[in-house]
C-alpha cells in the first residue's frame, strides 16, 4: 500500500510574508527617520506671521529657544521746518519704513553689499562662503511738505514678491546653511512695508549645502516608496523558480 504524504506550506508562506513585512517596515522607519534628520523645518503657516510695525521676528533654527537673527521692520520720522508764515512754519516731512535682517554672534546673512539678496526655490545655499551680518530687504521712504506735496519711493530685493533668504549659522559641530520664507509689499497709500514670515529651515549636517525652500520629505510617502520596494522585491522573488 501506498502512502500519500502532503505538507502544508502556507504557514512558511505566512512566515515568510511576515518576515518581509516587519523588514520593510522597518526599513521605511529607518528612510523616513534618516529624512527627518536631514532638514529641520518650521512651518509658520500658510498665512505666515505679520511682522508689526516697529516689531521684530526671532528665528531660532534649532529650536533651542536662542535666536540666530532677527527680522525687524523699523519706521522712523523727522520734521524740518525752514521757515516762518502768517499761517505758521513751513515744514519738510521725512518718512523712512525699512525691513532688514540681522545675524547675531558670528552667523551670515547671503547679500550683495548691504542688500539681501531675494533667492528663488532651488537655489543651492552654501555652508562655507562670506556674508554679512545686517542687510536690508525692503524700504519706502517719504518727503512731504505742508503745502500738500509728497514724494515716495520704494525699494529692496524682496519688495513686492516672496523669496528665500539665505542664512549661515555656528554649532558647536560647525557651520551650517539654512533659509527663510519671507515676503514684502506696498502697505496703504503712506509708504508703509508689510512684512511676512512663512518658515525657515536648516541642514542639520555642517557644512552641507540646502536648496531653498528645501523640507523634509512627508514620512507617510518615505514609507509608501519605501513599501513599494520591498512589495516590488518579493514580488520578484515569488516568480523566481526553485
């Protein structure tokens, strides 16, 4: 008589399968780790954050409560009367509003001469090069006289649009590039500048370079990409005759 022997092999099917998914999660978890320790970046929103007039704005980029440089918006005025009237003095107004960034301790700020410059998404900041410590980013200024008549003028490398502004900063670990979102426009019919921050980041590892507007990739499609691999592989490996 002949003795008909059958193996079961769906429990080493489902080990298997089990095996593969706790390696490809554990995957994922170790990219979508290694992305988040890449970039530090912090979101002020959609709508940002106003800075008000003569107000400043604190960016701490690694968040341990010490500012690396401030935004600032400062409006200053002074009155010059020349000469005496029936109806009083004759007077000249002068009206400047100015928003400037400055780097505290030894960090940099990318600028030509004292001007920021305005860097499109993408542009590649480098950790190493020179900078300087306080840079304008936009003004208007104001000449008025009491006769009615009045000048304006405006200026800046981020006036009227919204760009990146490229920073370099000290760690104990060494020099290190970063960024933040900024925008400035034409406040009311006085020659005002509105200011607005949306965020800023920095590459965590010194001396690395960072590509403004640069974030960290979303965990959620680390692990999806990470998934697909690993679902791609042992697909392969189930058509692989043995």
């Amino acid at each position: 008589m002949r003795v008909s022997i059958q193996h079961d092999c769906r429990p080493r099917l489902r080990a298997s399968r089990q095996l593969t998914g706790y390696a490809i999660a554990a995957a994922a978890s170790l990219v979508a780790e290694d992305a988040r320790a890449e970039i530090r970046y912090t979101d002020l929103g959609q709508n940002g954050v106003e800075i008000p007039n003569r107000g400043e704005f604190n960016i701490d980029l690694n968040g341990d409560s010490i500012a690396e440089f401030i935004l600032t918006k400062d409006r200053r005025g002074i009155s010059i009367c020349t000469s005496e009237t029936t109806f009083g003095p004759i007077c000249k107004n002068y009206f400047s509003d100015n928003l400037k960034a400055k780097a505290l301790l030894a960090n940099q700020i990318l600028a030509t001469t004292d001007n920021a410059l305005a860097l499109s998404a993408g542009y590649a900041i480098d950790a190493t090069g020179n900078g300087i410590s306080e840079a304008h980013l936009a003004s208007a200024d104001v000449t008025s006289y009491d006769t009615g008549i009045r000048f304006s003028g405006y200026g800046g490398s981020f006036l009227d649009r919204r760009a990146y502004l490229g920073l370099r900063f000290d760690l104990p670990d060494g020099r290190h590039a970063g960024w933040a979102d900024a925008r400035a426009g034409r406040e009311g019919e006085f020659a005002r500048i509105e200011a607005v921050i949306y965020g800023y980041a920095y590459e965590t590892t010194p001396g690395k370079p960072i590509a403004a507007g640069a974030v960290p990739e979303p965990p959620s499609l680390v692990l999806l990409a990470t998934g697909a691999t690993g679902l791609a592989a042992l697909k392969k490996k189930r058509k692989t005759p043995t």
